[in-house]
C-alpha cells in the first residue's frame, strides 16, 4: 500500500496542496476587498440617514463588526463550510446565485478553448508541413498578432459588421431569443439543457446566438496557443528522435504522434494559463452580448458594493483557474514521465 502511494505521489502532493492554495486566495480576496475605498454600507444606503442601531445590523450582515482579524476568522470559517453569505442585490444566498449563473459562463469558456485548441493543432501541422501555402502564411502572419487586438474590441468589430451591416447573427441581446422561454434545469449548462430536453427550435437559437460570441473568444486567445505550439513543432521537427524514426521507415502516423507528444508539453501549460485569461474574457463578453453568467454577476456585486457576492466571485473564479492549473499539470506529467518529480528520467518520444 505504502509503495503504491509513493508511486502515485507525483500527482497525490498536487491533489492534496490544492486546498492550501484555495485557502490562501480566501486570505487575499478578504484583504482585497477590504482594501476597497468608502464606507459600504453608506454606499449601500446611498446617502439616506440610517440610526445607529441599524448601521450596527448592517455592518454585521456584511461580517464588518469586529476587529480585522475576527472578521478574518468569521470569513474563513464560512468558506470552510461553502457559506458565503447572502446577497444584498438579490437577498439569495451568494453560492445559489453563484450556481445559477457559473455554467453558463464555463460552457461558454469552455466551447472557445475546444475551438482555439482545434485550431492550433490544424492550423500548427498545416504551417509546418506546407509552410510555403497562402493559408499557412496567413495562419503565421496570424499567430504572431497574438495578443494586438483585445477580446472587447473583436467583439465590437463583430457585432457591427456580422449584426448592423450584414445581418448574419441575431442581436447581442441574451443567450437565445427573447420570446422562447429558458431550458429546464437538467445539468444546469444551457446549452445542453435546450439538447437534453428537444427543444430544437430552443437549442438552434442558442447555437446562432453562441456563434459570434465564440468566433470572437477564438481569434482573441488562440494565438497565444499558435505561437507557441508552431514553434514546439519546428523544434521536434528537427530533433534527433524524428530523423530516428525517418530513417528506420517509421509510418507518417508515428512520425506525427511523436512529433505532437514532445511539442505538448509547452502548449499543454500555456492552455492553463489561456483559460484562466478566457475565463476573464468570457466574462467581458458576457456583458458585450448581454448574456447571463458570471460577468454580470460581478458587474451588479462592484456597483452595488455587494461585498459578499464580490468575495464569492472571486473566490470561485480563482477556485476554478486552480483546478485547471492542476488538471493541465498533471496531463503535462502524463505526456513527459520526465516531468514527475523522484522519476529517472525516461524518453516519452
């Protein structure tokens, strides 16, 4: 049992920190909410005369009464129980109106990462094994723009074009058409619910309305993807374990999969890194097409100075790039065995 374990540690310890780093972040959204300007619940009040009794009830419903360090204290001990409070826009708890509005948006991230990845490895292989074609010059000229044109501005430039000029997308105004009525809640993500349930007609205006939005996530992130995957390919192109296996008649097939298999681990780690940028640019784009989801959850908890829905939107925002970040560095170390911590290192080509 013991021997097992040790075996499987490499990927145990990365499972069992994760807590710690959660808990951690806990610690710095508390001080960084707090570090925000002006009284809250004057904010909350808007000015209107409140009596002392009541600013009392008040600051204690937001966890203000105290010194800084029993409001730290009070705060952990609720994010150690899933408790964030309630919501002082909506008067539900925090976590429920949290989980009503997270699938949308990870469904949303997580079609435009599916798609830039597809992407990236189509357009990678094309440029490298026709470098010299009109489309792989374009795809080149294209990854080497990563990052010269932010998500908000794509999204503009679409709606204008695609919706004012040509008419080719429905209006930037929800997830689907105004006049059919929402999904059944079947996994909670739309998108799959309008499928799960068969309502076509429902699911066919999502997907037209989905369409834009995840066109313009796709050009935003996935060159970042490009780039580096391009090169990764360049390199194992030219090493030594590919012109092994030419030379011994290895099938294209292999010479491919061996090529991809030493060119992933880079682009695997910088898909951590994109998603948790997309995840914040789904959250822009969000608000861009008027779509439910975490952005607007966040937009109404800043304007609002709704403190503990700001502190679970954080907090469940960073929860989700660290799982991620987990899941991306434990698929690295199942591609290259080398990058396991205690292992000899062994050729993964």
């Amino acid at each position: 049992m013991i021997a097992a374990v040790k075996r499987q540690r490499w990927w145990i310890g990365r499972v069992a920190v994760l807590p710690v780093h959660i808990f951690a972040f806990a610690i710095g959204v508390f001080f960084l909410v707090r570090l925000i300007p002006g009284d809250p619940v004057a904010t909350i009040m808007g000015g209107q005369p409140i009596t002392p009794q009541a600013l009392e009830a008040a600051r204690k419903s937001l966890g203000l009464t105290g010194s800084v360090f029993d409001q730290l204290k009070t705060y952990l001990g609720n994010v150690i129980h899933s408790r964030f409070g309630d919501s002082i826009t909506t008067g539900q708890p925090v976590l429920h109106d949290i989980l009503q509005r997270l699938p949308a948006t990870v469904e949303l991230a997580v079609i435009a990462m599916a798609g830039a990845v597809l992407l990236t490895l189509g357009a990678g292989f094309l440029i490298v094994n026709r470098p010299r074609n009109i489309v792989s010059r374009a795809l080149l000229s294209y990854a080497r723009a990563a990052g010269a044109v932010p998500d908000f501005v794509l999204g503009v430039a679409g709606i204008f074009l695609f919706f004012s000029v040509l008419h080719l997308v429905p209006a930037p105004l929800g997830l689907y058409d105004p006049l059919l009525n929402p999904p059944p809640t079947i996994t909670s993500f739309p998108l799959v619910d309008a499928l799960l349930s068969g309502n076509i007609h429902l699911f066919v205006s999502m997907v037209t309305h989905l369409i834009l939005p995840e066109i313009v996530l796709i050009l935003a992130y996935a060159p970042f993807l490009m780039k580096l995957f391009i090169r990764a390919l360049e390199d194992a192109v030219d090493a030594p374990p590919t012109r092994f296996r030419i030379a011994s008649g290895a099938s294209r097939r292999a010479v491919n999969l061996s090529v991809t298999r030493r060119a992933a681990p880079s682009t695997v780690a910088m898909f951590g890194t994109l998603f948790g940028y997309m995840l914040g640019g789904t959250i822009v784009i969000e608000q861009l097409f008027s779509m439910p989801g975490m952005g607007a959850f966040g937009v109404t908890a800043v304007n609002d100075a709704d403190l503990v829905s700001l502190e679970g939107f954080l907090l469940v925002v960073a929860a989700i790039s660290l799982v991620v970040f987990l899941l991306v560095d434990i698929a690295n170390m199942l591609i290259d065995p080398r990058r396991r911590p205690g292992l000899a290192e062994v050729d993964p080509a």
